[in-house]
C-alpha cells in the first residue's frame, strides 16, 4: 500500500515536472546549481589530491630534507634566516648513521629571491633560457631515484677533480638537441663549456599542465658547482633511510648528530629544519581544505536558494490543488497519506534536480579534464553520492512545511474552494 502511494507520489511530481517545464525548471536551479558546484569543484580537488600524492611517492617515502630554516607553510624569521648553513661536512656524517642507504647535500642557483635564475644554456645556435642550475654529490641518483634517458650520473671523482660535465633536464635537453643524443656533445652555459654525460627522463608533477621546472635544469657535480658559482652557501641535504619503518628512529638520529655538529645546547631548540614527503602532503592538505570550504559555502547557498524555490513551488501547488486534496479527504485520504504525497513530490523535484546537477558536473568535469592545461579531475563517486543525497534531503526538509498545510486543510472548505 505504502510503496504503491510512493510511486503515485512520484508520479504526479513528474507530471507536475512536464506540466509546468519552465516553472518547474526555475525552480529546480538552485539545487542544480549547487550540486553542479559540489560535483565539479570536488572533481578537480580529487583530481589534484591524486597527481600530488603520485608526486610525492615518486619522491620516495623514505627520505628525509634537511635545511638551515623552515620553508613550507611558514615564513622564516630573521634568527632562521641567519642560522649557520649546512655543509659537505654534514652530510658525510649523516652517511655513517646505522639505518641511512645515502645522503646527498646540493646548491641551487638563484638569481632573485624566490626565482628561478634565468640562465641561458646554449648549443650550435640554439639557446633555452630559464634554467635552473643544480649541484649535487654523485649520491643524488640513489637518494632521489633518478631516471636516465640516456647517460649516466657523474662521479665521485669527476666531483672530487670539478670535471666540465653536466646533465641535462628532460626539457634542455629538448630544446636543445630535439631527439638527437647529447651524450658526448659540449653546452655552453654562462662562461663554460661543459660535455653531456647524462639526460634525465620525464619527471613527474603535481599539477597538469605547464613545463615542470624539475625538467629545465642542469646538474653539476657539486665541485664543478662550487667553481661556477661559489656563492651559493644554502646547502639542501636529502637522507634516504633503510626502511620506511624505522622513519622515527632516523629522524631521531638525524636531529641527535646535527644537534651535536651544530653544538645546540640541550635546552635550545633544533636551529635546523628536518622535513619529509608528508610535511607536503600537510600543507596541500591545508590548502585543500580552503577549497573544499569555498565550494561547501557556495553549493549551500545555491541549495538554499532552490530549497526556497521548491517550497514555493509546492505552496502553489496545494494552492491549486486545494479541491482535489478535499476530494482524496472525502473519500478516505488520511493526513499522513496526504502529506507523504505532498513530501514526496518535493523529494521527487530536488532529486530531478540533483541528478541534473550531477550530469552537469559529469560534464564539466569532463570538459576541465580535456582542457589545454590539462587540470587534473576526477569524479567522486563519495561526493556525486553526497551531492545527490543533499538534494533529496532539501526537498524532505523544505517540501515538510507545504504538505503539512496540505494534511491539515478542511475537507468541507477544500471542497468549497473554486
């Protein structure tokens, strides 16, 4: 009996729906509109979420960066500005600890604060500008996990002696040689010649789109760095450990040797900074969820503003609708029959427009996918379900106020009512 005045229900919403297609249309915006937000916004940020995570695993979930001073998610201050910078002494003494495979310390080179250097690498005429030079011990291939192209790292002794070698980022070497190999061939850059001995393959990224700045770059052994360009004295330092188990223990360490090295008294606090992949996966995670509270406050006022609309819309509807209800109560309709087919017409419109909405934001999605800049999303099936489920719940709690009106209508006066 129950399910049978459901789909009676129903089906009077739906042709409430085709009878009035432009009222019941403007009415149903907001829900859409609001749900269309929740479906697109949620996609790229799962989209987003999943490229970060595979860049930070492809960084390793068993390393650890060290630096002189804080630089994700805070703003240095003068005293970390000014500590005592790390050096080769460091990391040859962070390689002795017991769980750490390898330990690398590098300089990158920075014309501006807080910008690439715009140096120019250059080859039989050809010239790449924005790239970024890099020196590093020949540990830098096991600590990150480098993938060759073609080539190969440079060595100890070639760093030890400061050879005129380099590698190339996938992207220099692009620009510069096309598909032909580099191995062998002499670049120019600033007032150097050095030979190729390596080209990196394409490195991951967070975001789609874009040239990723890891691609445009030139590695040096860090002795042929120091001879370019001695200057540079903010030494990177990146420990790769044994096991992903003992993160705690190394970190420990780590901490422990510096702490000693740095000579910090025991009630001073670290005058270093230790980070790990998921010091990144934190602060993406923070700015996240600043997205996620925009779309949450822009997706319930397009909600709310529907749900106004559907309650409108139904209050017309008993209005209209005033003689058939003193009819059904005539011949033996109850209130709760009454207001479980006036609530379910609601329902039945929010749902029409949360799955409208859905549909929408299927699309848009998809279109955002397949745009030029490749901005990562994906559909969330959690948040399609959230969004669709919300909608209905708008529909139950704005569609409760027009069929109680409706339940509670004088039969005799219904049945007057012209």
């Amino acid at each position: 009996m129950a399910q049978g005045q459901t789909r009676e229900s129903v089906k009077m919403a739906l042709d409430t729906l085709r009878a009035n297609k432009l009222r019941s249309g403007l009415t149903i915006l907001g829900i859409v509109i609001g749900v269309t937000t929740v479906i697109t916004i949620s996609s790229v940020i799962n989209g987003l979420n999943n490229r970060v995570s595979d860049w930070v695993s492809s960084l390793g979930s068993n390393v650890f960066w060290v630096f002189h001073m804080p630089v994700i998610g805070v703003r240095p201050t003068t005293e970390q500005l000014t500590r005592k910078k790390l050096n080769l002494d460091d990391v040859m003494a962070l390689r002795t600890l017991p769980h750490v495979v390898a330990a690398d310390g590098g300089y990158q080179h920075v014309k501006a604060q807080f910008r690439v250097g715009d140096v120019s690498v250059r080859y039989n005429g050809k010239k790449v500008g924005g790239t970024m030079l890099q020196g590093s011990t020949a540990a830098v291939s096991q600590v990150t996990d480098l993938v060759f192209q073609e080539g190969r790292v440079f060595t100890d002794e070639e760093d030890k002696r400061g050879a005129h070698v380099c590698v190339l980022g996938h992207d220099t070497w692009e620009e510069l040689f096309g598909q032909e190999s580099a191995i062998g061939k002499e670049v120019a850059v600033e007032s150097g010649l050095y030979t190729v001995i390596g080209v990196l393959a394409k490195q991951k990224q967070p975001f789609g789109g874009g040239k990723n700045q890891a691609d445009s770059v030139v590695d040096f052994p860090l002795g042929t760095f120091h001879n370019l360009h001695p200057e540079e004295k903010d030494m990177w330092v990146s420990v790769k450990y044994d096991d992903p188990k003992n993160k705690s223990l190394v970190e420990e360490e780590i901490r422990e040797m510096l702490r000693i090295r740095r000579k910090v008294k025991v009630e001073a606090p670290d005058n270093f900074e230790i980070f790990g992949p998921d010091s990144l996966s934190k602060l993406w995670g923070q700015l996240t969820g600043g997205l996620v509270a925009f779309m949450i406050a822009v997706s319930s006022v397009g909600l709310m503003v529907g749900g106004v609309g559907v309650m409108n819309i139904m209050l017309v509807s008993v209005t209209e609708r005033t003689r058939e209800i003193g009819i059904r109560k005539a011949i033996g309709a109850t209130k709760q029959t009454i207001m479980t087919q006036f609530t379910t017409e609601a329902i039945t419109l929010c749902a029409v427009g949360g799955l409208v909405g859905v549909a929408v934001g299927a699309i848009l999605t998809w279109m955002v996918y397949f745009l030029p800049i490749g901005l990562p999303a994906t559909l969330s099936t959690m948040w399609v379900i959230i969004g669709f489920g919300v909608s209905c719940a708008i529909g139950l709690l704005f569609g409760i106020y027009p069929a109680w009106k409706a339940a509670n209508l004088d039969p005799i006066e219904a049945l007057r009512y012209e």
